[in-house]
C-alpha cells in the first residue's frame, strides 16, 4: 500500500511551537475538538489525511514539501484538487 500520510508529530510539534499556535487553534482550524488534537500531539492518535492537510495550512507547512511522501496518483490528483 502506498504512503498517504503526511504527519509528522515530532516535527509539526515543534513548529506549532515555534510559530506559537495552539491546539485551539488547530482544532478550529480543522474543525474537530481541542481533545482530539491533543491525542494527536501525544501519540495517541493519528490525524485523518483531511485533517493533516488543514493542519498543515494552519502551521504553513508548505504541502508540495509534504506531498513528495505521497506515492500514489490518485491521491495526489485528489489532495491537490483540495488544496488548489
């Protein structure tokens, strides 16, 4: 199965930090609860693809970084008819 995961908690942790951005403001962004951002942030859980791209476009990660990872076609044709 190809890679359709773009989180990286350690990473996306420290720049949430550093860019001073709050699981509140994660969770609105991506309209889930602040519980389930936090489960997110301590490895509780993995976040959906959704939520991964609205993540990233709440920290600035620049996605077309990101999607280097993602192998599969179809899911890049998808991702970026959202992103886009």
């Amino acid at each position: 199965m190809n890679n359709t995961d773009i989180w990286d908690r350690a990473t996306w942790d420290a720049i949430r930090r550093a860019r001073g951005v709050t699981y509140g403001e994660i969770a609105e962004a991506c309209g889930i609860t602040y519980k389930a951002v936090s489960k997110w942030f301590y490895g509780e859980r993995t976040p959906s693809l959704r939520s991964q791209i609205l993540m990233a476009k709440c920290l600035n990660i620049p996605l077309t970084e990101a999607l280097k990872r993602i192998t599969d076609p179809e899911v890049r044709a998808a991702i970026r008819s959202v992103i886009l």
